[in-house]
C-alpha cells in the first residue's frame, strides 16, 4: 500500500485513469468470455463478430493506456525516491548513518528502490487481474448459483494452500535480503581493504572463507529453498486446478444432472480465469 500512495501523491489523476482503464480492460476480458460462451451455445458465431471485435479493440486500448501512463508515473516517481533517498542521507546524522551502515545504505538505493520500480509495473496487471476475476465470477454465479458456491469453496480453499506456500517462499526470501545486506558489508571490505587483504595472505583467505563466501552461500541457499517452494506453489495450484475440473466433468452430473448443460461454460471460463488467478497471488505480495 505504501507504493500506491507513493504514486497517489505523485499524481492522484494519473493513478485514476491507470486503475480505471485496467478495471474496464479486465471487464472486458471477461465479457468476452461470456460471448464466447453464448456464441459457441447458440451456434451462430456470426451473429457476435462485431461486438467480439469491440470489445478486443476496446481491451487491448484500455490495458495499453494503463500500462503507458502508469510507466511514466513510475519513472517519475522513482527518479524522485532517488534523489530524496539520496537527499535524507546528505542531512541524516552521522551518527545514524554509522548505525545503519554503507552496505545497508547501498542495498537501499540499488536493490530496494529498483524492487519498488519493478512493483509498480505490476498495478495495471493487478487491476486487469481483479476485474477479470470480479466479472468471471459473477459470470458463473448467473450461470448457476449451486455450482458457483461449489467452485468458489474449492478456489477459495486451494488459493489459502498456494498462499501459505507462497508465505514460506518469502520468508527464505527475507532471509537471503538480510544475507545481501552483509554482502554488500563484504563487498565495501573487499574494495576499501584491497591493499590490506593483498599483504596478508592468510588475512585475506581467512576473509575469503569465514566471512564472503559464507554470506554468499546463505543467500544462495536461502534463495534456492525460496524459489523451490514457489515452484511447488504453482505446480500445487495447477494440480488443483485439474481437481476442480475433474470434479465439475465427474461430480457435479452425478449430484445435479440439470447443471450438465452449464459445464462447458464453466470449464472455457475456468481454464481463462487459472491465468489471472495465479498472476494475481503471485504479485500482490
């Protein structure tokens, strides 16, 4: 949230016309599902050639504007983080920037401020995301409410698994944030102390070992376990996926036989709803 009032404070009318035009591209992304659906049930495709183009042209225009603006918005306020970053530095205590230290001073200006960049390419997604989500779902509920609960219970259940793997993943992930930290310590010891490490050779293995490399293999290691974790998140939320699938095709004819004939309607804009869904826990964070 902090990243959006960063941006709202920037340029409120901006941010307003980046997460309008996101929520009407994600709308229409999932009208177009709804066509599809009704046009393949039908059996008269021709009959929605013109909205369907409509509503593409009108997709792909509300999401490229969302994305343009908010890239300029991002830059400029990114530009502006650095320099006032740089700013409270030149005016901070001597005494707290000891505290801190240079390599925390440094992770801060490079690492964090470019993860903050990076994040706000991720709003427009997000907001296409949510409505996309927001409009399939009320979808599925006019299609049949019974099913809808079913689904939704299921989804909901499967995405608090994900989300629970996906909260270990960024706990190794702090902990290879700390490990940067003395990194970059080690880094700033290895070029300030170069000419001191170069006449003690045993000094300088001693560093090598004890402090560099080890620094180095805990952020390996802890990124690896972060990473490995995340893996297991997307390859259990695909599985799930399948389950649900298998459920509406197997299950649910056997307890309702009237809901057989919305089952491909629910499958189309289930598998069109597995993208936005994983993007959507995958960046939020």
């Amino acid at each position: 949230m902090g990243i959006i009032w960063l941006l709202i404070k920037a340029a409120w009318s901006k941010v307003l016309v980046a997460i309008v035009a996101g929520v009407i591209s994600g709308g229409c992304s999932a009208r177009l599902i709804a066509l599809i659906n009704t046009a393949i049930a039908q059996n008269s495709p021709a009959a929605f050639i013109a909205p369907f183009v409509g509503l593409a042209v009108l997709a792909l225009f509300t999401g490229s504007l969302s994305q343009f603006v908010l890239i300029d918005l991002a830059q400029d306020s990114i530009y502006r983080l650095r320099l006032r970053l740089s700013q409270q530095i030149l005016s901070a205590p001597l005494q707290q920037l000891e505290r801190l230290g240079p390599n925390q001073l440094l992770a801060v200006l490079t690492e964090d401020v470019q993860t903050i960049s990076n994040t706000v390419f991720v709003i427009p997604f997000l907001c296409i995301d949510i409505a996309v989500i927001g409009g399939c779902m009320v979808y599925l509920g006019w299609l049949s409410g019974w099913v809808f609960v079913a689904v939704l219970v299921f989804l909901l259940a499967a995405i608090a698994l994900v989300q629970t793997l996906i909260n270990y993943a960024h706990r190794y992930l702090d902990l290879a944030r700390q490990e940067v930290d003395r990194l970059f310590r080690h880094f700033r010891s290895l070029t300030d102390g170069i000419k001191e490490l170069k006449l003690h050779s045993a000094r300088r293995q001693t560093f090598f070992d004890a402090d560099l490399a080890v620094s180095a293999a805990a952020s390996q290691r802890h990124e690896k376990a972060a990473y490995k974790v995340a893996a297991l998140a997307t390859g259990g939320g695909q599985i799930l996926f399948f389950m649900l699938v298998g459920l509406l095709l197997f299950g649910v004819p056997q307890l309702a036989p009237n809901t057989q004939v919305v089952l491909p309607a629910y499958i189309l804009t289930l598998t069109y709803l597995l993208g936005p869904i994983e993007s959507l826990i995958r960046q939020l964070p």
